[in-house]
C-alpha cells in the first residue's frame, strides 16, 4: 500500500500529463496536469474517446496509427500531434505510448504527453522568418552573397550577384571571397 501511495503520488504530482485508455481508446485515467492543459475536469476526459481531443486534421492519421501498434504489438511509440483545450484552443503534444497487457494481452495503453506549443510556435518562427529573408534575398535588386565568416566561402548568391559577377550556381560553390 505505501509503495502504491507513492507511486501516486509521483503520478500526480508529474508536470508531464499521465494516461491511460482501454483498447478502445476511451481515457480510463488522466493526471491532474492533463486537466490543466486541456481544460477538461477530470470526469470531462474519463470515459472519453481520445479523438475528442485530438485536433480533427489528425483524428484519421492517429487513429490509424494507435490501432496498427496495437494490432502489430508495437511496445512504444512516439507522436506529436495538436489537441483541441475546451476553449477552442489548440495546443501540440509530444507523447510517447506503450502497450499494457493483462495475462499476456494487450488490454490497452498508457502514455507520457508534454506541452510542445512553445517549442512548435518557436521552430513556426524560425521558419517564417527564414522564409521571409529568403525571399528578400533572392529578389533583391542589389548583388547578394551569403559567406562563411570563417572560412570566406561563397554559401549563397542572388541572381543579382550572378549576373553582375557573372558566375553559375555551380562555379559560386567554388568560390571564396577573396576570388571576388
């Protein structure tokens, strides 16, 4: 009993969330810190399909995926994936998931799942703003060359570069600055 006290206890006290669904897919546990991120109250998630929370974009690939690891009695996997929070909101998930067997069959699963929303909005950032420069980059009216500070070689050009040095995009990976 104290070694199940405490095992609870770092169950709900975990700051990952903590669940379990039957074969079905129905949640028969969650932890408190699934309810903070979703926003449901507990009894809200128990006795919940899991695709209610999952964003409807990825409801079919999940679903999908969850029945061939239980089908192929894959032990572990690994999924990101949006969810939909009660106010509508949408926030990503990383879970890992394992198999449970009762007399050596799969009765259903058990999961890890952290809040990914910064790190995803974080990595959309980045892209956006890359892509942004990249478009800069290569419509600019002024000559543009991206150069390897340590080493002074040529990494990129824009067309205005190669047409006022008047080097293809094969000679420009040969190049150094100094060859300018």
């Amino acid at each position: 009993q104290e070694r199940e006290r405490a095992y609870r206890r770092l169950v709900e006290s975990a700051s990952d969330i903590i669940y379990r669904c039957d074969r079905d897919g129905c949640f028969t546990y969650v932890n408190p810190v699934a309810t903070e991120v979703t926003g449901y109250a507990h009894d809200e998630l128990v006795g919940q399909h899991f695709t209610a929370l999952v964003h409807p974009d990825h409801q079919g690939r999940l679903v999908h995926f969850y029945e061939n690891q239980i089908d192929e009695e894959i032990p572990d996997t690994r999924q990101e994936f949006p969810i939909v929070t009660a106010d509508g909101g949408k926030r990503w998930v990383s879970q890992q998931v394992q198999l449970v067997r009762k007399d050596g069959a799969v009765v259903g699963v058990q999961a890890i799942a952290r809040d990914i929303t910064e790190r995803r909005q974080a990595v959309e950032s980045l892209q956006e703003s890359e892509a942004r420069f990249r478009t800069m980059f290569e419509r600019h009216s002024a000559p543009m060359l991206l150069i390897d500070p340590e080493s002074g070689a040529i990494r990129d050009a824009n067309a205005a570069a190669a047409e006022f040095y008047g080097y293809t995009d094969e000679e420009w990976e040969q190049l150094h600055v100094q060859d300018l």
